[in-house]
C-alpha cells in the first residue's frame, strides 16, 4: 500500500540531491543515538558497539590474510559515527578515516566515548595530504552503494593504489547490481539513506583487476550473519578483497566464495 502511494506519488516528488544529504543531515541530529542511527540504524549506544564489533571480527577482516598482514596504518572510506574506527584502533596503530559529512566533531565524540585516542578525521577532499604507499589496510563498508556515480569508485580506486604500502591490502563492499553492468538511481527516485550505485559485481572485479590482484571476492553473502542461510537471509552487498598487482608469476590463487557463507 506505502509502496503504491510512493509510486502514485513520484511524479510530483522533489529530486533530492545525494551527495547534499550525506553532507548536511548528520549535523542536524543532536541525540548520539539518532546520529549513529543516520549511518547505521540502531536503538542504543551498546547495540552499535556490539554490531560494530561483530561486523568488524565476522566480515570486515574475516579474510585468510588478514592475520598476517602489516598493522601500523589503516584507513576506513566513510567512517560516518566511527563505529568502526574504535574496532579498528584496537588492531592498528593508527586508524584514520575519510568521509564527507559535517559532523566530524559529533563522530570525535562517540570515538571519545569509547576512549579510543589513535584515530584521525580526514575530508575527503584531504586525502592528498595522506603520503604514497602509508596505509597497511584500506576497508569501506556499506559507502560505495551511497556514491551519487561510478567516478567515485575511481577516484578511491586510485587513491588506494596510490596510498597502500607494498605488502597492504583492501576490503571493499560493495552494492550488487542483479543486471548486468551499473545502476545509478537518479535524484528524482532517491530515497535518503538508500543505496543509490549498484555494481554488477563481475564488472566491479574487472575494474578493480586492472590496477590490483585479487585475493578473495564473495558475491552471495548473508544478511545476518548470526541467522542461518535462507533466501530471506541474503544480503545485497558483495565484496573483494586484493592487493597490489603481484609480477607475472607470482599472482596468489584466488579464493572464490560464491555462494552464502
Ligand atoms: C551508511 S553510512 C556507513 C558508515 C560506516 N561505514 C559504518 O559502517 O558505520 C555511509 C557513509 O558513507 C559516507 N559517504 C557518502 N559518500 C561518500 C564519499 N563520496 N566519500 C566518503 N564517504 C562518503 C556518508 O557520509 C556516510 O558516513
């Protein structure tokens, strides 16, 4: 029925700018729980810190060479609350984020909250100041779905390449488009928080294949990863992990893990 009146009524909607409405909300929400609510819905403080930490052990680094990689700097691409840097902190020297919305001093002070003092905000358009070849570990969760265009991905893509240290490594996930090729949702149809760049993920591998070797992708994964497999418990994202291009020769097997799981 709210689906049928959206629909009726889309005609006469305003077009909403997206990249405005990452920008400017996050200001406007002065109760900690509703902003951390913005980035991640949540009904308490303890609930984002206990998802937190699970979406950073069960998912963001649940990956074979996570373990022995270099930990001195890592790099989250849109952190939104920080969440994730306090996970972060713990396993790295340094944890600095990047992102675009004008809140920052709202996500100092949930950082602040859970006594985290190695993180570090950066603007996205600062992230010149970050030197070649500094970052051990470069991760984005639940962004890359909320660029307004596929440039963004390039432009990450190169900052990536540009900013990881030989032996480094990135974990990204990202929106799949069940179509073939990319899905960019217009202003007219966006929907604030809602994803508006999907990427067939084969396409998305292809891109990231050019400048980068492979470790480990996954295109079928679970919603709740604590619920079993079922077709109701699928989520929409997908993910690839990689590295910097290994010489002819010396390219790792790569693990692929179609399915849910
Ligand atoms: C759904 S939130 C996820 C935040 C965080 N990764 C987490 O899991 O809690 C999406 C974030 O992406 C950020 N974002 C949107 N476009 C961005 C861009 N072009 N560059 C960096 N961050 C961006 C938003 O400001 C927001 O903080």
């Amino acid at each position: 029925m709210k689906k049928m009146l959206r629909l009726l009524l889309r005609p006469f909607r305003k077009p909403v700018d997206i990249e405005k409405s990452w920008i400017e909300t996050p200001a406007t929400l002065n109760d900690m729980v509703k902003f951390l609510s913005w980035f991640d819905r949540t009904s308490s403080i303890q609930e984002t810190r206990d998802r937190a930490r699970s979406d950073w052990q069960n998912l963001i680094t649940a990956f074979a060479y996570y373990p022995q990689m270099p930990k001195g700097n890592c790099l989250e691409i849109g952190f939104g609350a920080g969440r994730l840097l306090v996970e972060a902190s713990k396993d790295f020297q340094r944890a600095i984020g990047v992102d675009i919305h004008g809140a920052f001093d709202k996500t100092r002070a949930y950082i602040g909250l859970n006594g985290a003092d190695n993180v570090v905000l950066l603007h996205r358009d600062d992230l010149n100041s970050l030197s070649d070849s500094s970052i051990d570990f470069l991760f984005s969760f639940i962004v890359f779905q909320h660029f307004e265009s596929e440039s963004e991905v390039d432009f990450y893509l190169s900052q990536i390449k540009r900013l990881m240290t030989p032996d480094g490594c990135a974990h990204i996930f990202f929106r799949k488009n069940d179509s073939p090729g990319v899905k960019v949702v217009p202003p007219k149809d966006f929907r604030k928080r809602h994803s508006s760049l999907f990427v067939e993920p084969a396409l998305f591998r292809d891109r990231v294949g050019r400048d980068f070797t492979i470790l480990e992708y996954q295109d079928r994964m679970k919603k709740h990863i604590d619920k079993p497999e079922s077709s109701t418990n699928e989520s929409g994202q997908a993910r690839v992990v990689f590295v910097h291009q290994r010489p002819a020769g010396r390219e790792e097997p790569v693990k692929a893990i179609a399915e849910i799981g």
